[in-house]
C-alpha cells in the first residue's frame, strides 16, 4: 500500500505544482484515506483563495429596464413591444465571481460533502466555507468542462485547485437518482496510475535535476523503404539529455506485478523490452541508455544488460517508504552508470 503522504507528493510533481505541497503539512496529519486528504488540501486552498478573493470577470448580462442601460437589444424589444410600455431589453457588462473556475470549485465541494466516509469535522468546515459561495452556480462537471478554464499569468493560484478539482471528478461516482456518492479506489486503477507515475517521474528529473533537458520524444524510424506514414508511432515516456552527450530513455510502467510469469519462473515484460529496445536502436546517440522503471511496495529488482554499446536497466521503485527515500532512489537510477560503457 502506498502511503497517503506519498501519493500527495506523487500528485504535486506530476501536476507540476511543487510550491503547492507545503499547502498542508501532510506529515503533521492523519487522514484514513485519498478522499479525506483530498478535501482537506481543496478546504485549505479554497479558505487561502477566499481571503486573497475569488477572481471575477465582466460577463454578459440580459435584463428588462424601464429606461436604458448598457446596450438595447432592438429585436426583443421590438418582438416584445417593450419600447410602448417605457421598457426595453438592455444588455449590459458586470464584473461578477460567477466564472467557470468558482463554479467547478463549487461543485466539488458540493460532491464532496455527500461522502459518507469524509470526516464530520472536517464536512462541517467545507459546509461552511460553502456559505462564501452563495452567489456562484452550480454546475454539471463534464471531461472536458476543465479544458475550458483559461488560466493567464494573474490566476495560477487556481491551477493546482483545479487538479484537485479534476481528479475528485475522475473518480466520484454519483448515482443519478440517489444522489449517493462514492469514491472509486484510485490506487487499484492502473490506467490513472499509470499516467500519474509518469508525470510524476518526468516532472520529478524536470525539478530535481535542473542540468538536465527532460521531455517527451518522437523517435523515428531508420528504416528506408516505403510510404513511411504506415509505420507505427514511437514517443517515448521520458527522454533525458544529461552533460558530457549522455542519454537516458525511460519507461515508466505501472503495473502490480513488476515481472509477468511464464510457468513456474518469472520473466521481464516481453513487449516493455521490445518497445525500449526500438527506441535505443533507432537513436542518433550511439551509447543510449535505457531504463524500465517500476513502482513497487514489496520486491525491489535492479537488472543490467548491454547490447553493443547500449546499456539497458531494469529498475524499481519502492514507493511504500520514506519520501526523502524514493527522492534518493530516483536520484541514484539517474546516476547510475555501468562501468562497462
């Protein structure tokens, strides 16, 4: 099981949010569950967005006056003979708190406090920091309701708080008729988990390591034939350029098990080592490195091969232990090097 503590930490980094992780001091409390924790930093941030004010925007406003006010709307209030009647449909621009981002926070604490495994001490406070919301809306959250935030230089803060935001909506499931809410268990799945580790391992060397040039790579094939579009797409999870022309390519695999089993033995994922080793021989850079890298919580392994002058590793990472461990484990599989190469 990983621990609470570390998921918060694997959160911050993959949301590239570090400054962010000091919100709470996750060490100092004791929360049963993702969900709990969840609410506790979203209660946190939202109390610290309140007191700094909630960001507003000019948003267009329709409404019958008896005179003018903004601009008239000539077809309703012609459709609608207003103008006889001393009326007429103006619209008109006004400042106002009722933006998307309030209103996704809004929701979510709304979502939050029907769980019925969220601390009661802990759902009175979001009740009353929900009184502070009274003129924002409701809304229905959908997928793609967070892509149409437009964060700008002078609303960051709210980033990190829509990240909150984005993974309680991913994995609250809430009965149509009921209202009933319940959180899926997010460590279990290995699809989300797998794009969290990830990020999390990318943006980790990203920060940590700050000579060095980490991002994501296409790699092309060195083939010469035919119609090169009907060949498959290589990116690689984790490319990294270090000093003295040295390359790492990670993959980042999260799965339960770190070996598959083939009768009584157990073996390295077959097509993990067949899509490293694409990558590493359609490289440009003649010594590359290779790494598949695992979490784990129980059995560690550390495997070296080398082919020409390729070096290829098998590594894990123990995510059940201190953090300041897996900030040096991770550190130590970057530096590691065979004295072979």
């Amino acid at each position: 099981m990983i621990p609470i503590e570390n998921i918060y930490y694997l959160l911050c980094y993959a949301w590239n949010r570090l400054e962010e992780r000091d919100l709470v001091n996750i060490s100092a409390i004791e929360v049963p569950d993702l969900p709990n924790l969840l609410a506790k930093v979203l209660l946190k941030g939202t109390k610290l967005l309140l007191n700094r004010g909630l960001e507003k925007q000019y948003i267009t406003e329709q409404n019958l006056y008896q005179g003018i006010k903004g601009r008239v709307n000539f077809n309703d209030s012609y459709r609608k003979n207003l103008f006889q009647q001393g009326l007429a449909m103006c619209e008109f621009d006004e400042l106002s708190a009722n933006i998307l981002p309030n209103q996704i926070l809004k929701t979510s604490l709304q979502h939050l406090i029907k769980l019925p495994t969220l601390d009661k001490k802990l759902k009175k406070e979001v009740q009353s920091v929900l009184f502070r919301f009274t003129e924002i809306d409701s809304i229905f959250i959908r997928n793609d309701t967070f892509t149409q935030v437009r964060i700008h230089r002078n609303n960051q803060y709210y980033l990190f708080l829509l990240n909150v935001c984005e993974l309680l909506h991913q994995n609250l499931m809430i009965h149509e008729k009921t209202g009933e809410v319940k959180f899926k268990d997010f460590l279990r799945d290995e699809r989300q988990m797998a794009r969290l580790f990830e990020e999390f391992v990318r943006n980790f060397y990203k920060i940590e390591v700050p000579e060095a040039k980490v991002f994501r790579e296409d790699v092309h094939w060195q083939f010469v034939g035919d119609s090169m579009q009907f060949l498959p797409k290589m990116q690689t999870d984790i490319s990294i350029l270090l000093p003295e022309n040295r390359k790492i390519i990670i993959d980042a695999k999260y799965y339960t098990e770190t070996l598959q089993h083939f009768y009584d033995s157990e073996k390295i994922h077959s097509q993990h080592l067949y899509q490293l080793f694409a990558y590493l021989k359609n490289q440009q850079y003649p010594q590359a490195e290779g790494i598949l890298l695992y979490p784990t919580v129980q059995k560690s392994i550390s495997l070296v091969y080398t082919f020409e002058q390729h070096q290829i590793r098998v590594e894990t990472l123990n995510l059940n232990q201190p953090w300041m461990g897996i900030k040096r484990d991770l550190l130590l599989i970057l530096n590691q090097k065979s004295d072979e190469l």
